[in-house]
C-alpha cells in the first residue's frame, strides 16, 4: 500500500519553519505539477517506463482493467468503511479538503474512508481518474494528531498527483508478460520495488507542501515507523540518520551488501532515510520556490 501532505506563508518560505502552520497563513498551489515536487529517483524511473513498451499498455488499463478494479474496491469501501463528509469526521473532511487546495486541486475529487484496523496506516488507489480514494485506518485517526494525519492524507494524495498507482499497475502488468529469459523477471521485480521506494520521496514531499511543516511530517513518518503514538523528538531522530550514515560507512562491504540484500524486496525506503530526505528537501530552495509560486488561503 502506499502512503501521502499542505504550504506556509509566503513571507516566511524563506524560513522554513518547524512551527505548525494554521490554515490563514499556508499557500495553496493552484497551478501544481507533479514535476514539480517529484523525488530525482522517482522521476528518472518513471521517466524509463514511460519511455517503454509499457506505454502501450496505459489505454488498455484505463478503459479495461481500471473500471471494474475501481467498482469493486469502492463498493468493498462503502460496505465496510465510513465515508468522511460534512456530516462523518466533519474536521477531518476540512482537512482533506485542505489538503486538496494546496496540492491544486485534484478532478475529480477523490473520496476518503476511515477503516477499522489495529495499525496506523493510509493506502489510495486510481487507475483511470474515475473514481480516486484514499483510505485512512482507525488507529491512525484516533492515535495522531489533527496535522499528523493531514500529513498522511497529503502524502497519500501526492500519489494521486503523481499517478502511481497506474503506473505502479502496468509495471506489474508489464513484469509478468515478459519473456521467460534468465534474470529478466528478477530484474524487472527488483526495478519495480526500487520504483516503489522513490514514489515515497515523493509524497512525502506532496506532505510537506499541504502541512508546510516538516516536523510535523517528520512526527508521523516517525510514528508510523515505531508503531508508537507516544510524543517524539524530530532532532533527536535526525542524529540517530546521521548515527547509522557513519556506522554504516565503518561497516565491511560484506555488511553493507547484505543490508542491501535484506532491504531489496522492501516496498518502502527506510524510515530514517525519509526523514533525512525530507529534511533536505524542506531546507531546499526547490522548496522555497514551490511555496512563492502559491497564493495565500
């Protein structure tokens, strides 16, 4: 499954601040493109598939596999989910409004539900833009703050914007009709999770322009990471990134391959990687120049 953030006030881009932004002081980006804010990793991938024959494919998920996908996964949504609305969760669905502004707005709209479930966790699907959703668990709602799960709903909206979930599906498509030479298919797996841990650099920096306020995104990368609800300490956790880069840099090569090894099969990147990511992207000027492009909400 896959996991997604809002913008600050033009007069304080430039200062990036670890303060959390109210709603009267963000920018909203109107004009928002996926290229944008896309990760470097998840732009060069994507880039190569599109470029491949799997291109050829896009029309024949859209209009075939796309329409009784997304009808069977909404109605399982409406039987065993609660659909947010002014009525249901009627802050959270301001929220996820507010987080649509700011990532300029998406069409159509997609659909929110909040599932039972132990776990902390979001996931969201489109194939073919009729019918996106995104899906936040119980424990999520009830266990993070309100700017926490904003945070979470951004991320899994940057995966809307960026469209992974379409090409993530004709990738998968794609791998299975190969020919059965030695090592193709193993390539072709191991390229497609690689794809999936750039996607999250994304997102996580579509989080990131709704909350404008990387502690905060950074707070519930954590949390989703420990499994813990309990108060953390954003800094403290950039030190221990910085602990395990120079441990890992002292390791043997035979260490370090097979950590590689372990993490290749991984559908996420490392949480303390995200993090540090996301923190260079919020001290970046790439960052400052999204934000001065918006218009105040």
């Amino acid at each position: 499954m896959q996991l997604i953030l809002s913008a600050a006030c033009l007069a304080a881009a430039s200062a990036l601040s670890a303060t959390t932004q109210t709603p009267s002081t963000r920018v909203k980006l109107p004009h928002l493109k996926a290229e944008a804010f896309r990760h470097p990793l998840d732009k060069d991938l994507t880039a190569s598939v599109q470029r491949s024959p799997l291109r050829f494919l896009e029309t024949a998920v859209r209009t075939g596999l796309a329409p009784p996908l997304e009808q069977m996964t909404r109605l399982d949504n409406l039987a065993t989910g609660v659909k947010v609305s002014e009525k249901q969760y009627p802050e959270l669905h301001a929220s996820f409004q507010e987080a649509i502004a700011c990532l300029g707005g998406l069409k159509p709209e997609p659909e929110l539900f909040v599932k039972s479930d132990p776990r902390p966790n979001a996931y969201t699907l489109a194939l073919r833009g009729g019918a996106p959703f995104v899906v936040v668990t119980s424990a999520l709602v009830d266990g993070f703050s309100a700017a926490e799960t904003q945070a979470v709903l951004g991320h899994e909206l940057g995966h809307l914007v960026c469209e992974h979930s379409l090409w993530f599906s004709l990738g998968s498509i794609g791998s299975t009709l190969l020919p059965p030479l030695p090592g193709v298919g193993a390539a072709a797996e191991r390229l497609q999770q690689e794809w999936r841990r750039a996607a999250e650099f994304s997102c996580d920096r579509a989080a990131l322009l709704v909350t404008q306020d990387a502690a905060v995104v950074s707070e519930a990368l954590i949390k989703l990471a420990s499994g813990s609800t309990r108060p953390v300490d954003v800094e403290a956790y950039l030190q221990q990134a910085r602990e395990y880069d120079e441990a890992l840099e002292k390791s043997s090569r035979f260490v370090r391959t097979m950590q590689g090894r372990m993490l290749a099969d991984a559908t996420h990147p490392l949480p303390i990687r995200r993090v540090a990511e996301l923190d260079r992207f919020a001290r970046s000027a790439q960052y400052s120049q999204i934000l001065a492009k918006g218009e105040a909400l």
